[in-house]
C-alpha cells in the first residue's frame, strides 16, 4: 500500500511539472501559422485557425503603458479577451470580412494575458499587439 501511495505521489508531481502551472492553457490546430510573443509585442497571422492561443504581455504600469491592436480576418470569427487583474474581459470580437484597430488602456497589474478563441474555424486572419 505505502508503494502504490508513494508511485502515485510522485505520478501526480511530475504531471504537474510537465503540464504547466499557467492561468490559460493554449490548445489549437492550425495551418501555416506564425506566432511570435516577446514581453512588448505579441502577433499571429494564420491560413487557418481553431482553438485557443494565449500569449503574454508586460506593459510598464508606471510609465502607463497601453497596448494597441490590430486584427483582419476573411472567414469565420474570434471573439479576443484579455485578463490583468484576474477577470477574464472581452477585448473584441471579430467576424468574416471584418477589420478592427484600437488601444486598450489602464493596467494595474504588469502581466496581461491575451486569450484568443476561435468561435468557428478561421481563415487567412492576422492579429498584433503591441505596448506603447
């Protein structure tokens, strides 16, 4: 019994190290896609997406940065959110055909998760972020 209790013990210690202790998990399939995260700016530009990606960012809070984005899809939608302080916002949603360019604003925290979900499968689409 102390055997069986002491192989499941280290089984669940090592499942957890090799899974990963992040908030968000991505979990997508895609065709020629390139994605590209660094602390400033994050990007995605695909032929075809669906799932979930996450990406990381760390605006400076005290030289109050924001982050600009940009997002293009032909076919399908994705619906973008973000969380900097714990609570998971709707950042944008985006359709077929559709364009969007804005800014988002007044982070507390210094590490913004962005959760990109595909509603259906997407195509030929291009997103960025970056912290000004």
């Amino acid at each position: 019994m102390k055997k069986i209790t002491v192989f499941l013990l280290v089984l669940f210690t090592i499942t957890s190290v090799l899974t990963g202790c992040g908030k968000y998990i991505s979990s997508w399939n895609a065709f020629c896609m390139v994605q590209t995260n660094t602390s400033k700016k994050a990007s995605m530009s695909f032929s075809t997406f669906e799932g979930t990606m996450v990406m990381t960012l760390k605006p400076d809070k005290e030289k109050n940065e924001n982050i600009a984005y940009t997002a293009k899809l032909e076919k399908g939608s994705a619906t973008v959110y973000y969380d900097h302080n714990g609570t998971k916002t709707e950042l944008f949603s985006i359709k077929a055909g559709g364009e969007i360019s804005s800014v988002v604003e007044n982070f507390e925290n210094e590490k913004v998760y962005l959760i990109i979900e595909s509603n259906e499968k997407c195509e030929e689409g291009k997103l960025t972020f970056e912290v000004e």
